[in-house]
C-alpha cells in the first residue's frame, strides 16, 4: 500500500504547487513530463512505483493529488464561485417559482400553508415581539394559562436567521418568511458544494481521492466543478426540501448537515475534530428534532465512510484494528463534545419533552413491510405528487439518478469495497423506509402525525454522493455503457407507467423519458 502525505484544501493557493518530499517538481516541467507523472489508466500503484512517490509517506492521510495547471486562461472556477453558484442556482430557481405561482409581490399567495401560517410564522411574531419587548424567553401568556416558551423557542425559533426578522416591519413577517426560505434552500445547496469539495476532491479541481490518480486536464477541472454545482443543486432542490419546505424551522439543520459530514470526512482522515464538533453544536441548537435524524445516519454512515477512506490511510493499513478503534472513540468523544455545547437548549428540551404524550409511544406489535420496491423506486421520477399527509417518502433528487446509480455500479476506477458499502447502505435505508419497526425507530421511537418519513433527507445525501462520484466518471464510461444505464431507466418509466398508473401518471413517465434522453445525448459527447 503506498501511502502519500496529504494536502489542505485551499482555494486562495490555486497558483502555488505543494509538492512531496522527492516528488517531481511538476510545476516546471513540460506539459509531456508532466503527463508522464500521472498517466490515465494506470493504477495507482503503477503511477506512483513509476516515479518513486511511494517514498514520500509520513503522514496517516489520504492519497495527495497535485495540482497541475496555472492561472490565465486555464483558470476555472474557483472554490468559492462553485459554492456562490450552488447557492445562487437554487436560490434563483425557488424564487422564479415563487414568481409563477403568483406569490407577493407578483400576485396574492404566500408560502404560508398549513402549520407554516397557523402556527410557525405566529410564533416567529411572538418571538419578534418578544426580543423587542420584555424579553423573557422561558414563558409566555400567550396560549391558556401560559406555556413553556423555551422549549418552543427550542423547536421553532433557535435559527440564527431568525434575527433577520428585526429587518423587516412587524407588518412583513410574510415577506421575511419568504426570504427566510429562499436563504436556507441555497445554504443547502453552498454547503453541500463545500462538502463535495473538501471531503472528495483536492484543491476542488481533481476528482475524489479515493479515485485512481489521473491525468490533469482542463476538461477533468471544468467537469469536477461542474459535477459539484449540478449534484448540489439537486440537494437544495430535492423532493424533502420542496416538500417540506413550509417546515421552516428543519431546513437549518439539513443545510448544516453537509458541514458535519465533512467534519466526519476530516475526522478519519487527519483526526481533526473542530469542524465535526461545532457543526453538530449548531444542527442541535437549530432544530434538534432534525438533529436525531442525522445522528442516527452517522451512526451507520461512520463504518462507510472509514472502509472506503481505510485503503488510503497510513495507520489503517499499520494497524488496521487500533486504528479503526482509536478513529471510532475519537468521533464518539467528538460527539459527546459536541452534545455538551448545545446542553444549555437540549437538556431543558430534554426534560420538557417528558411531559409530553409523544413519550408514551409503544414499539408497534406486528412489524410489517409497508410497499413495494418497484413503487419505491417510482418516487424519483420528476413531477411525483409530493407525499404531505401520507404517502411514500419524498426521495426525489433528479431523474439522472435513474442513469448515475448504475453507472456507480459499473464505475471501474471506483473501488469494489466503497461500492458494495454504499450499496448496502442504500438497501438498509429502503427497508428503514418500508419495515414499520425500523421507521419507528428513526422517528425517535415516536409515531409521526402526518408528514411521513421525516428522515428521508438523509437518503437524498446518500444518493447524491453515489450520484456526484458516478458524475465525475461519465468520461471513462462507453457509449455502450451509457446506452444502458439511461435506457434502463426510460425502461422503468414506461413499466411504471403501464404497471402502476395509480402511481406514476403520464405527466411524470413522459417528462422523465424526455429529460433521460436529453441527458444521454449529453453524455455521449463526452465520451
């Protein structure tokens, strides 16, 4: 195994080349030595042995990727207008959507509905007169005899973009609402670009590290970046967060959700902590009814994440037993950590959740599958009805899915161990979805009323990652190979459609037929 000294991630350090210790010093040589250096379809063994790069480990980190490349006309996007435009493209499409649907000031609707104009925006007008006038968070007379203000500050209000409402008139909490939406729906979209580019790409120009090294060329930055801001936005945009978009107080803690995964990735990678400790802080300051969706994920992501990291990790491959021990209660003391942040908003929540019939919930009697996979797999494809009441879970991230999955299967330079974890992953999350007992239990042992699958968010991340590394392959695949996977998903939507038509309308399996086809013919000038 060789093992090669890690690098930081620095967009302000595009011009400046951090080499190895005995590494060819490529920034002066040609461009034929330089492709030399890293030469498409070899191992990385190969690449590495040809020119003496094993030499250089010291450090328990990931496979370095130098940078190749200078500023002028090879410049491409930068890290941070990757993340500005996976903020600005969701941001903008929401808002012209908000706009057609003739929401104010370009018509008479609002996103209020349902519990978002009875009881959430009610509760952020109490909370301005509140931070405005006396001042006492714990309690208020407001409803009966007086309730507990503090745990429902806790629930509903704890987002620091809440302090934006001093901005508008008491009159415009409507309008603040609206803005408060659209910001949170692109800080879904900004992190999860900054997370592609820290956790799986060096420098946010090469394509993960747990790919084999591979030639440096203009089209790999331009794709990679490409890759970052289209899968991102697909997150932003996904199903869940159109959805439940009226469910104001969750969508801080999605955002957030990205940024501790990244901390998860550091974590492993180099043992830094901080990053993973202060962003679970913040999503359980947020909303910690979110916040025990995306622990319970961690939980079950850490063991995926650390075996497809472990082949490229000095110490795993030393001492693969202390390390994987050492790792692990080095994230269980960070999480611990990151829980007695938050204690000052969680533990009074804790003890007033007590008091609440939701604790009195009994583990169902007869566990049961609920549907069918081939109807599951119906609810990605584009123009599904939105499941509000009840309904299958909302796990719509773009109808690429249909073709990228596969093409993630089938991805050669993606190794067999990281695939068969994330696959298996992916099977547990349906039966999570479609076994009553273990639903249960992500819901935090507590039967939802309403709203169903409150968890599927964290699907839509699983998927996407699979997806974003599918992406940042589609060159290395044949025409053959492309033929397949996009025409078996046109395949599903004419089955689904003739199969299920109480499911999947015509609206739905045409317009995914057409946008499938569109994208293969995209594809196939790639290759």
């Amino acid at each position: 195994m060789n093992n090669h000294k890690d690098f930081n991630t620095d967009d302000r350090s595009e011009a400046r080349l951090k080499m190895p210790p005995n590494s060819p010093r490529l920034h002066r040589k040609s461009r034929v030595e330089r492709d030399e250096f890293l030469t498409i379809g070899e191992t990385e063994a190969e690449t590495f042995e040809k020119n003496g790069a094993q030499k250089t480990a010291s450090h328990d980190s990931v496979i370095p990727r130098p940078k190749l490349g200078g500023r002028g006309r090879h410049r491409r996007l930068s890290g941070r207008q990757v993340v500005g435009l996976s903020f600005l493209i969701p941001f903008a499409v929401l808002a012209l959507s908000f706009i057609a649907m003739g929401f104010f000031p370009f018509g008479e609707r609002t996103p209020l509905t349902i519990d978002l104009y009875h009881q959430y925006a009610p509760f952020l007008v109490q909370m301005r007169d509140k931070m405005t006038g006396d001042f006492n968070l714990f309690y208020s007379w407001n409803g009966g005899l007086g309730n507990n203000f503090y745990a429902l500050f806790a629930y509903y209000l704890s987002s620091p973009l809440n302090l934006l409402l001093f901005l508008f008139p008491a009159a415009w909490v409507t309008e603040a609402v609206t803005l408060l939406t659209l910001l949170k729906v692109g800080a879904a979209g900004a992190t999860f670009a900054y997370f592609l580019r820290n956790a799986f790409c060096i420098w946010g120009e090469q394509t993960v590290c747990l790919d084999p090294p591979v030639k440096e060329t203009r089209y790999s930055r331009t794709a990679t970046s490409f890759a970052v801001v289209m899968t991102s936005s697909f997150f932003a945009l996904s199903g869940f967060m159109l959805t439940y978009s009226w469910d104001i107080m969750w969508l801080d803690a999605i955002a957030l959700m990205p940024l501790m995964m990244l901390g998860l990735h550091r974590l492993i990678r180099d043992g830094r902590f901080m990053t993973y400790v202060l962003s679970l802080a913040a999503i359980l300051l947020c909303n910690y009814y979110i916040a025990l969706f995306i622990c319970i994920f961690t939980i079950f992501y850490y063991p995926v994440c650390y075996f497809s990291l472990a082949p490229y990790l000095k110490g795993a491959a030393q001492k693969p037993g202390r390390h994987f021990i050492m790792r692990t209660l080095q994230v269980a003391g960070a999480s611990l950590l990151g829980a007695g942040v938050s204690a000052i908003l969680s533990i009074p929540t804790y003890l007033s959740l007590q008091l609440t019939s939701a604790s009195t919930d009994k583990f169902p009697e007869v566990w049961a599958m609920r549907f069918s996979m081939f109807d599951f797999i119906g609810r990605h494809l584009p123009a599904m009805p939105p499941s509000i009441r009840d309904g299958l879970p909302n796990v719509y991230t773009g109808v690429l899915t249909f073709a990228l999955i596969p093409l993630y299967i089938g991805a050669k330079h993606i190794r067999l161990g990281e695939k068969l974890l994330h696959l298996i992953f992916l099977v547990f999350m349906f039966i999570s979805f479609n076994l009553n007992g273990l639903d249960f239990i992500w819901h935090g042992m507590h039967y939802p009323n309403q709203l169903p699958y409150r968890y599927s968010f964290v699907y839509s991340f699983l998927v996407l990652i699979m997806c974003f590394r599918a992406l940042t392959q589609v060159r290395s695949f044949k025409a053959r190979t492309l033929a397949m996977a996009f025409g078996g998903g046109i395949l599903y939507a004419i089955l689904a459609e003739a199969i299920s038509p109480d499911l999947v309308d015509h609206t739905s399996a045409y317009v995914a037929i057409v946008l499938l086809a569109i994208y293969f013919l995209i594809a196939l000038t790639l290759v």
